[in-house]
C-alpha cells in the first residue's frame, strides 16, 4: 500500500527524521517524545512544538499510506490515527519506516484488544480488510453481533482451518481468525469464490423443531449451536425459531453439535448430534 510517489528513502530527507533513532537503543530518556525512553524526539504528534519539518514519522508513514489505514482503507488523512509498529518494539521492533504502519483506531485496537489504554473499540473494524490492505495487516476480525456470527462465523471458522498465517502474523490476536494474508485478501474480494476454492460447503440443513408440552409449535425460542472446529475456537452459532417453531442452519457435514434450546424459563433442553449430508430436523419439547 503505497499511495505516493515518495520512497521510503525519500520520506527520511523531507521529514527531517534521523536515522539514528531507527533502533530504540539510541532513544535515550532525554531523546525521548513520551519521555519513556522508546519513542524518538522525532516520532511527531499532533502538537507542533516538533523540531521537525512536517511532523515526524507518524505523519510521514501517513503520506507513505496515501492517507488511508494499512489494513481497512479507510480514510486517516482528516481523522485521527495510530503509527504501529509492525514487529513490536518488546519483540525487537525498530522505529525504522519500514517497521511502521499507520492504522486507523479500531484497527490498531483490532491488534491489541486486550490493551485498555488505546481508545476506540475493535469491533468497529471493519470484519476484512480493505484489498488493498497492506498485507502484513490483512487480518479478518472474529463477527462480534448475530448478523455477523449468522452470516460469517462458520465460514470463517473453516477457513482458518485450512489457511496459514505468515507475514501478517503479528497483527493477529484474540479478536481476529488466523488466516493468511493471501486469503483474507482474497476473502475480501470474493467471499464466496474463496469458499469455493477450499471445497468449503454447507451441505447440511439442519433443523430444530421447538414445541410445548402440549404440542404448540414455540416462536422466539433460543437455540444454540456448539459446532465442532479443528480451529483452536469451536463454532457458536445462536439463533431464534421462526413463527412454525424451527430454528435452520446449514453447517459442513460431519461435524458434532452440542446444542442448547431455551425459551424463557422453559428449558434448558440439552442433546448432541453430529450433521450428515442428509437433511435433519431435531424435535425438542420445553416443558412447562
């Protein structure tokens, strides 16, 4: 992602920014921006009182970006933005341009969602990145709302078993799949073209039928689905009956499903089951 005719190279001479400070050894506490003795005097903020000539190298990297977030595209330019370091500077990062990226704040946040001083919230980030993510940032965020967890979960759970992340390896977390950068670029452009690339598909319709104890068929019932992954994380899956009292998923044959049905104070109705290839329909009563 390079939206500017400037280099590397050349961002160093037309922002002032010495090469000294590339490596966190020689940012001493009285050579530091934060004062902590990591940041160079030559880092920039939004402040001016910078000795530099436009900022340092968080506005450098920006222009090096075209002005948009290295992993979702969107606009950075008239909004405010975190510089992160690709390589971490505990991991042995450096402050060199070509360790630094610039993220919009839910993206950044998206790689440290556990750090509670960084402002915005991940969930905000878009669920893939922009394709012409930079793809050391080419992560895919876990779906966080039912929508989303309807729509992407189990796909993106699938995915994961058969991708290997690599250069985008230190932007995953807790709150992304891990997934190469080639695929979730790729999932980006096309989703469902993706899916069938990696004969993914969902080849079983399963359905959960909720009635009373006298045998009306139950609406707004919760079911849950705990779907087997070879994934670090099982698929969760929620969803509510409709007015005849089913609750539908389509989900990858041969997988064990632990579910959970509710409604109300009426249950909880627990069984296991295992899809197949064959449509299925589970009966559950909630007693009264």
């Amino acid at each position: 992602m390079n939206h500017t005719n400037l280099t590397l190279r050349d961002l160093y001479d037309t922002y002032n920014l010495n090469r000294r400070y590339n490596h966190p050894d020689n940012v001493t506490f009285s050579h530091s921006y934060f004062g902590d003795g990591r940041y160079p005097p030559d880092w920039g903020e939004k402040r001016t009182d910078i000795s530099t000539t436009h900022g340092g190298r968080r506005e450098a990297i920006r222009e090096y970006q075209g002005g948009l977030c290295a992993r979702c595209g969107t606009d950075i330019l008239n909004s405010e933005f975190n510089c992160h370091h690709y390589l971490f500077l505990d991991q042995g990062g450096k402050h060199d341009l070509n360790n630094l990226l610039a993220l919009c704040l839910p993206c950044h946040r998206l790689i440290h969602p556990n750090v509670d001083d960084l402002d915005s919230n991940w969930r905000e980030a878009p669920i893939f990145p922009s394709i012409d993510a930079d793809p050391r940032m080419a992560t895919v965020r876990k779906p966080v709302v039912t929508s989303e967890r309807r729509q992407y979960l189990p796909s993106l759970s699938l995915i994961a078993e058969k991708s290997t992340p690599a250069e985008n390896t230190p932007a995953l977390s807790t709150a992304t799949f891990e997934i190469g950068p080639g695929d979730a670029l790729a999932a980006a452009e096309d989703f469902e073209r993706l899916l069938d690339e990696m004969g993914i598909h969902f080849d079983s319709e399963y359905t959960v039928h909720v009635t009373s104890s006298a045998d009306l068929s139950l609406y707004d019932a919760t079911v849950e689905l705990t779907v087997s992954s070879q994934y670090r994380t099982n698929i969760i899956l929620e969803t509510t009956t409709d007015r005849s009292g089913n609750a539908q998923f389509e989900l990858p044959a041969g997988r064990e499903i632990k579910a959970t049905v509710t409604k109300g104070r009426l249950g909880p109705v627990k069984f296991v089951d295992t899809t197949t290839t064959e449509p299925r329909t589970r009966e559950i009563t909630l007693q009264d």
